[in-house]
C-alpha cells in the first residue's frame, strides 16, 4: 500500500494516519447528517469520512477520493439502500466538478436542508433559542439561473487551453462544455471558447438575459473577435430598473430571485413614503434605488469605489439618496440622529461589531439582516440581540439551487430600551 499524500492545510490532530485506507479504496457505510460543507459525514475506522453525493440514513459504497489529516473525502459509487430524497442528478459533470452539492437531491429536500442548516447556527446561541425559522423560499428557476462564471484555463499539457472548474477536494481539473447553472449566455460564451484559450489561467463572464449585455475579463486572446471581451462594465435589469455593474462591484447571480427578495426587504421594513433609510454595504444600490421611492431619504453606505460609482450611475433621476463611500464600520458611527429602517448586507464574513453597536445608537425601529453566511448570520442576530433588538422574523431565500448555499433574511425591531 503506497505512501498517501497530504495536503499541509490543517494544523489539529491527525485523524487519519492510523487507517488502512487509500485513494481509490472502496468503503462501505451508512452516512449520518449533512456537514456544514453540504455532504453527510460518516465514520470509517474512528475517522471521519466526508461523502459527496450521498444523503442522511443511505448505505452506500463509495469511493475514497482524498485523505486529510482531518478526514478522508469519497464519493458515492453505488446506493445500496437509496433516501427516497434521492434523485438522478440532471448534470453529467456531478461529482467530478464540487460546483453543486446536491444535485442528486430532490429540490423541495434541498429546501427542507437549507432550512435546516440555518436552524443549526442559531441554535448555537441560547439567545435564539425558540425562534421559529420559515419555510425556504423557493427559487422559479432551479437551473440556468446563473448570470456570472469564474473559469479555469488548463495549463496542463494533456488539455491546456480547455476551459473548466477545478475539483475542491482534489484540485484537479474538470473540463465542462456546458455549465447547468449558468445562463444560455454564459454557456454560449463557453461553447465559442472551449479548447482556444492556451496562455490564459482564468477567465470571468458575467452576462444578462433580460439586457443582452456581457462582461468578459479579462480580454480573449487578440483573434476572438466574438464575443467581445474586455468590457469595464455590464448592464443588468431587475425589478423595472437598470443597473450597472462594473467588473469589480457585486451583483447577486440570480436576478429573477433578486428581484423577489428586493420585494421581500420593502415588505418587511413596510416604509410608507417617510422616514430615512440606512443602506450598510450598499454595493452597486440595488437596495437603495428600489427602495427610494418608498422612503423620505436613503444614506448609502458602501466602501467599494466602483460600486459608489455604479451606484451614481444607477440612481440616476433619484434625488433622494446621500451615497458615502468608505467602510461601514469607519463611516456609520459618524452619522448623528437617528434613523428609521436600516438594512445590513454585508460581505460573508458579516458585520463588524462597530457597525452593530453604531446601529444600536441610530436606534432604528426596523432592521433586515441579509446573510449569506449561516454562521456569520447567527453571531450578528446574537449580537443584534444583545443590543436590546426584538427578532421577528427568519426567512431564508433561496439563491443558490443544488448547492449548499442559501440567504437568509432576518427582521428585528427596535429602538432598543
């Protein structure tokens, strides 16, 4: 039995020098509960073992695809005793590429696990304790709903210049001619370059369904003269508006459920045509310029120059937003008064504390938290808490399908006593 490989990314015990088990070694297992990771974890020989492609309560045989000092990773090779949660994944690529976790899962169960791993951060904080979570809110499109890829290049002599994803666990690299999440744009954008691009590493796409408009970065090589490339910006529409988007700046991946949420932020915050509207980490202004006609004034806040300037350019025709650029937690403990409704996006990693305490004293009496992290969600609801604000409401969106992801909307009321 050869000599395994580590990856020297993990600094804990190591959990796994004992075992008699190598790369492409078949085990045999029944698995437990989905990891935060999105797989379900089980245990081989007192280590445990991440398994893609699985589901709670299978049996299953699976193959061992990598072996970290903290875990042996495999996937499933064949269902033994199948969840009747199962499904035959719709992508070819599954397994291979670690984009989608669960595309073997039926979609109202991946809503029914989405839920779940929110319910699971919070229960980390005796703080929520009883707080209800809904029902996921479903996305209308569970495939192409994509409008932004990040690419691989090959550069290894077998396939360099073929375009695709790289493996997660193995770091290897999957060739994909058609990706089922992404958009018949980006997938067109795919098909025209496949195989042509020796000399580059990586690439970007972001382009609209509903503009027809497209962002490639950084430029194709000189002789592709379709699709263009190079473009600073790109345009997309949700909800009656336009929106600019500049390479750097954020714009979330699925736009018709954006839209939806846009909706669900103005519900909840219930602004009727007064009041002042604090925006924190604002990005390109989606927030700001939906919900400006329904508010007295919006202070934007965002550190991002070019979402500032997207923002600008987005607000066109809208007087009633102050944009400030700089980072929240610098700009908004300077702001003096208070406020009435305040939304917080922020990046995954969450808010700074600074920026909750800030918001404590602005003493708002309406607040949604949009998270896309669940654990970075639920330490900024327990700090919202310790604030002295009420939580109302969980209400986890949908974003992301056959993956692990999901947002999360989270309503607190105030001022605080």
């Amino acid at each position: 039995m050869g000599k395994r490989k580590r990856r020297q990314r993990y600094s804990g015990p190591d959990l796994t020098s004992h075992l008699q088990v190598s790369k492409g070694d078949v085990i045999e297992l029944v698995l437990g509960t989905h990891g935060d990771g999105g797989n379900p974890v089980s245990e081989y020989q007192g280590a445990p073992v991440i398994v893609m492609g699985g589901l709670t309560s299978e049996k299953v045989r699976c193959e061992v695809v990598w072996i970290d000092p903290d875990a042996i990773h495999a996937k499933v090779v064949e269902v033994i005793d199948p969840s009747p949660h199962r499904r035959e994944p719709p992508c070819g690529y599954f397994l291979n590429c670690t984009g989608c976790q669960w595309q073997h899962v039926s979609y109202e169960h991946q809503l029914e696990l989405k839920r779940k791993r929110v319910i699971t951060a919070m229960s980390e904080y005796p703080a929520m304790a009883g707080v209800d979570v809904d029902p996921v809110i479903a996305s209308p499109d569970e495939l192409g709903y994509r409008n932004h890829a990040r690419f691989t290049v090959s550069r290894w002599p077998e396939n360099r210049g073929q375009v695709g994803f790289m493996n997660a666990v193995t770091r290897r690299f999957v060739r994909i001619d058609r990706c089922l999440l992404m958009n018949e744009s980006v997938n067109g954008v795919l098909e025209s370059v496949q195989g042509r691009l020796a000399g580059m590493s990586q690439f970007s796409v972001r382009a609209s369904s509903s503009t027809g408009s497209m962002l490639i970065q950084p430029p194709l090589p000189a002789e592709f003269k379709s699709p263009a490339s190079g473009q600073i910006q790109y345009e997309e529409r949700a909800a009656g508006r336009t929106f600019r988007v500049a390479s750097p700046s954020f714009f979330q991946v699925n736009t018709r459920q954006l839209e939806r949420m846009a909706e669900l932020v103005k519900s909840m915050l219930g602004p009727q045509g007064t009041g002042t509207l604090l925006d924190a980490y604002s990005g390109v202004g989606t927030f700001s310029v939906l919900l400006a006609p329904h508010v007295e004034r919006v202070i934007a806040v965002e550190e991002s120059a070019s979402g500032v300037a997207d923002a600008r350019a987005n607000a066109s025709g809208i007087s009633n937003i102050e944009f400030l650029e700089g980072r929240s937690e610098e700009l908004i403990p300077t702001l003096a008064g208070s406020v009435d409704y305040v939304i917080l996006d922020p990046p995954r990693v969450g808010c700074m504390p600074e920026v909750l305490e800030a918001v404590r004293k602005l003493a708002p009496s309406k607040i949604v938290l949009v998270s896309c992290d669940t654990a970075a969600m639920a330490r900024d609801q327990a700090r919202l808490l310790g604030h002295g604000f009420r939580i109302v409401r969980v209400l986890p969106v949908d974003m992301f399908p056959q993956t692990r992801h999901v947002e999360v909307l989270s309503v607190f009321e105030g001022p605080p006593e």
